[in-house]
C-alpha cells in the first residue's frame, strides 16, 4: 500500500491513516496523500494495460491496504462515446461523452461507496449513513448489503422514487425529509456524533473521493494518455471534479502523463448555482444557495463543504463554472436521446447545456477535445409520457405512421432546422408537443399537406401561438411546465391527426 497520510485540504495538516477519520480538525476534507515515486516504479503504461478492465486495476493508488478485499459489485471501466449528431448540429468536430450510468446502481456513486465501504469494512465499522439526492443512497446500500452492513439514508422529499424504492430493496432505512441534502446532512452528523452510526457523507470521510477520482484515471488511459482539453462536470458536491483533478496530479507524480491540464467546467443548475455565483465573484468559498430547485436532483446541493477546492480545481484549470436554465437541462436530455440514441440522466442534460453555453460564449472551440460527464443512467429518472392511446378495433395502420410529421426514421430530422426543436408540454391544452421551427409556406412537409388534411399544420400553429412563441424560432416559448410530470388520463397528439 502506498498511502503515506491523510492531509487536511486547508491546512495541510497531516493525520494517521490507520483508523477512520471524518472532517479535520479544521472541519475540512481530508485527502489521501501517497507515496508517488513508489506508485511510479510499481506500475506503467504497460503493466495497466494488462490487466482486467475495472475500477481495481488501479490498486496502487487507491487507499485499500494489501490483502484487503474490496466490496465489489463489478465497477467496469466506463465507456466513451462520441455524440456525433449532437456535436454536428452545434458545428462541432465531436463531443465526447463518459457514461457513468452503467456502473452498478446506474450511477458513478458506486465509485466512491464502493471505496468508501470497502476501507469501513476494513475498518470494523458495520453502520453507515448519508444524506442523498438519490443515486448515492443506492450506491450506499448496495455496497452496505454486499458487505453486511446496515446502512441509513436521509433524502429531500424532491428525490426520484426510483431511487428511494431501490435503496429500500437493499434493505437500507430510507427517510424521506422535507429539506434540503445539507438540512438531512446534519441529522446524519448528529447521530455520527452519538455513536450511532458512521458519517459518509460527500467529503466528510476521505475515501469516496479516492474511488470518484478513478473517473481521471480511466479516462487518461482510454483517451491514449493525452487528457482533453476540456471537461465539463455536473457538479453538486464536486467529489468528482475535485478527484480528477487530484489524479492527474498523481498520474503526473507517477510519470504516466505530461503536465498539461485540461480546463474544468463545473455546471450547475440555475435554480442551485452556488459555485458560480462564488465563482463569479472572485469568492475563495461559496455562499449557500436558498430555495435551490431543479429537475437536476444530484447537482441539487445547496452548500459544499469542498467549495474551495471546486472553485480551486476550475480557477487553476483555466475553466469556468456556469450556470443553466431548466429548459436547457430538459433540451440536453432530449436531443442527445433522439439524435445520438443515448438517454442521458437530467444532469448529463446540464452538461449538455453547459458546452453549448459555454461554445456560445466562445470559451470552447468547435474543434477542441470536449469529455463530458453523464453521471447516472437516464433509466433512473422520471420521463415524459410520449405515448398516444391507440383504440385497437377502429384503427388503421396508415394512421400510426407519421413519418413526415414527427420527423421519425432515418435521416428526416435532419431537414428541419439544425438546431433541433423540442417538445414542450402544454398544461392548458393538455397534449405534449414537438414545435416545429417552420411556417406552413416554407415547410418541408408542405407537399404532403394532402396526407394529413391540414388539421396537424393548423394546429401546430395554433399550438405555438397558443404558447406566445414564434413559429420560426427553434427554441423560444414561455412555457409552464417542462420537466417530467406524473400525467394520467390526459389525451395525446395522436387525437390530433386523427381529427
Ligand atoms: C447523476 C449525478 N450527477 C452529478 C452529481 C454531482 O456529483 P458530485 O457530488 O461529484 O458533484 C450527482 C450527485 O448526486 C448525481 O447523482
């Protein structure tokens, strides 16, 4: 093993890392140092490249001592996808993109819970407890099951069902809260403090950090260790921003890479942007954020007791952190899903709208490197209902078939507007709809016209000026309702071109 100490982040104060530890005694995180010349003689390019595909190829610089089994629930090495469609329409060379979402519990919180419990195993300890927007809790109570723990989570009432219910089914207690993650946070604290149990929460105990940064270390490897020029990160707590800033250091330690760095961008939602607004103003720690609200969930986190390290990591980085609309998360969600085929989870949507922000404002170009991060399989989230009732015994096929209109099969959304258009749900009107960027003269599917008489183009324009936007404009109107709402017995669009 080649941890030499624990280090507090502020004040470099060093502690033994024989036994667990919380926050330091200046009440910051603490960071697991190593001895680097001895990770550099033990491993190279070459011998990782040997070896199995997950997580633990890492061994020598992770905290596990040797001859200590992990908790493993098989944490395979992520892979990268380029969004080709996604990137073409923004004029783009490519966009890549890590998919956090198929490690186990569907997200990359097994990363750090399964480091994190596996050195409390080793540690003696049998209970945990966090607090969660969601995909940690899981992650927490899987690898608390697989270890035979008993394990205790506290969520904000906002957090995804799918989550609460599949953290109860590995037999975790499961509370749901009416606050905010830091509000449950200090719950959590106070029965740590009265021995009840052991707090891991985001950077209260040092290890999840270790496993997160793990997303640094693979992603050199796999991009042939040439790191990107950019990387764009949802960021609530920054365990995973903060991580792979800190492994590039030590893969540089450990003569595995250059020096060059590539510039962090952190995203946060606008309804919960502490970072930035810190990060704007020149701010060395981050004011917590009220009434923070997003679809979002995960990046939902009022106040990070690692703010300085995030706001660190991204000044240092030559990055920015920047802050984006509902609507924009709704839309990164939405057009990755129909264009590139990948369901991303509503974070992976912030991401989305950050580089297109961010390549709006030129602080990327067209033809850099760009990772992005999509932390959770989208499969966890709520999604809008798309569906149309269909009544069997007085329908017809050539009804069902509305390739002209909606743009479905191949290559037929490509002749409308590059921009893509998204859909909008429209509470009065109850219907979901996809509003087209055209006027009825100039419509691709104006020589069609005859197939679908008139009722779609008349109410599609009805439909767009009904919600105040402009029939030209791709992405405009005031809408009320975006994001994903249980919606029963409503009609569907297919009433529409029925008539
Ligand atoms: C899907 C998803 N993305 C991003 C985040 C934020 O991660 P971090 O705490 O590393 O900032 C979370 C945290 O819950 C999450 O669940």
């Amino acid at each position: 093993m080649n941890v030499t100490h624990l280090e507090c982040s502020l004040t470099g104060e060093r502690y033994n890392a024989g036994r667990p530890h919380n926050l330091s005694a200046a009440g910051k995180p603490l960071l697991v140092r190593y001895d680097l010349d001895a990770v550099a003689r033990q491993i190279s390019r070459e011998t990782l490249a040997g070896r199995a595909a997950d997580m633990w190829k890492w061994r020598e610089l992770l905290p596990l001592p040797e001859g200590a089994e992990p908790v493993s629930l098989g944490e395979p090495v992520t892979p990268i996808l380029d969004l080709r469609e996604t990137a073409r329409r923004a004029g783009a060379r490519s966009l890549l993109v890590k998919d956090e979402g198929r490690l186990p519990t569907g997200s990359f919180k097994a990363r750090g819970l399964a480091m994190a419990v596996s050195m409390a195993r080793h540690f003696g300890i049998t209970r945990m407890a966090l607090p969660t927007n969601g995909n940690a809790g899981a992650a927490l109570a899987a690898y608390g099951a697989r270890a035979g723990m008993e394990t205790l989570v506290i969520c904000p009432a906002e957090t995804p069902e799918i989550n609460v219910r599949e953290t109860a089914a590995y037999g975790a207690t499961v509370w749901v809260a009416d606050g905010q993650i830091d509000e449950c946070g200090r719950l959590v604290r106070e029965g740590a403090a009265e021995g009840r149990w052991f707090d891991c929460s985001t950077l209260k105990e040092p290890y999840r950090i270790e496993g997160k940064k793990v997303m640094g270390l693979e992603l050199a490897e796999q991009l042939g260790w040439r790191l990107p020029d950019a990387i764009f990160y949802p960021t609530g707590g920054g365990t995973g921003l903060i991580g792979m800033w800190k492994a590039f250091d030590e893969l540089e330690a450990a003569g595995l890479i250059g020096p060059e760095r590539p510039r962090m961008y952190a995203i946060q939602a606008a309804g919960c942007a502490p970072m930035v607004r810190a990060f704007e103003a020149g701010e060395e720690f981050a004011e917590r954020w009220e009434g923070a609200a997003t679809v979002a969930t995960g990046i939902r986190v009022p106040a990070a007791v690692g703010d300085f390290l995030i706001l660190r990591a991204v000044r240092e980085s030559g990055g920015a952190a920047i802050a984006v609309e509902e609507e924009a998360i709704v839309a990164g969600v939405e057009d990755v899903a129909r264009d590139d085929g990948m369901l991303l989870c509503p974070e992976g949507g912030a991401v989305v709208a950050g580089w297109r922000k961010a390549l709006d404002r030129g602080l990327v170009g067209k033809d850099e490197q760009v990772l992005l991060f999509n932390c959770a399989n989208g499969n966890k989230y709520p999604l809008p209902d798309r569906s149309r009732r269909l009544t069997l015994a007085s329908a017809r096929a050539d009804q069902l078939w509305r390739r002209e209109f909606s743009g479905a099969g191949k290559g037929k959304p490509r002749r409308f507007d590059p921009a893509g258009f998204p859909y909008f749900w429209s509470e009065d009107l109850k219907y979901s709809f996809k509003i087209a960027p055209w006027a009825p003269e100039s419509s691709p599917i104006a020589g069609t016209k005859s197939r679908f008489p008139g009722m779609i183009l008349w109410k599609s324009r009805w439909i767009v000026a009904r919600l105040g936007g402009d029939s030209n404009k791709s992405r405009a109107p005031r809408v009320s309702r975006l994001w994903p709402r249980a919606r029963s017995g409503c009609e569907s669009p297919a009433t529409i071109s029925t008539g």
